[in-house]
C-alpha cells in the first residue's frame, strides 16, 4: 500500500520531475506534485511524494528529512489526512 509524504521548504523551482528524482534515490515513487498557486503557476513551496510502500516511506522520511534539495534544507514526514 503505497505512502503519502508532505515534502516542505522546496525552493521555488522544485519541478515535479526533479522532486521524484531526489526521491527515487531512496525507494519507488509513485508520484511526485510540486503545489502551485493556481493564479501565477509559481511553486507554493511545498509538495507531496507518493512511495510505493511504508518501508519505503519510512526510509525516505529517515534519509531525506532535512536533506538539501537545490540549495534548501527540506522538510519531510508523512501527510496527515483530512478526513
């Protein structure tokens, strides 16, 4: 069952691309999605990464949280649910 993750503090030209890449280094990415502000289509900072499984999750949040993408240290744990 795959993991949502909360991915926080992007820079601003985190694509979803390269956020799946980073992400991919540390177990299978089932999705990648950069947040955009629907009027200007700039990056709102933050991002979800989907893995395919908890294990997976679990090291990435370990492996990647606080980690350095393009000059900024990220965030990284798992998304809470709004239900």
């Amino acid at each position: 069952m795959s993991v949502k993750l909360f991915v926080g503090s992007l820079s601003w030209d985190t694509t979803d691309e390269s956020l799946s890449a980073f992400f991919a280094k540390v177990g299978t990415v089932v999705s990648a999605t950069v947040i955009k502000d629907k009027f200007s289509g700039r990056s709102r900072g933050f991002g979800f990464v989907e893995m395919e499984s908890s294990s997976e999750a679990s090291n990435a949040i370990k492996a990647l949280n606080d980690a350095q993408i393009k000059g900024r240290n990220i965030v990284v744990n798992e998304a809470k649910s709004c239900n």
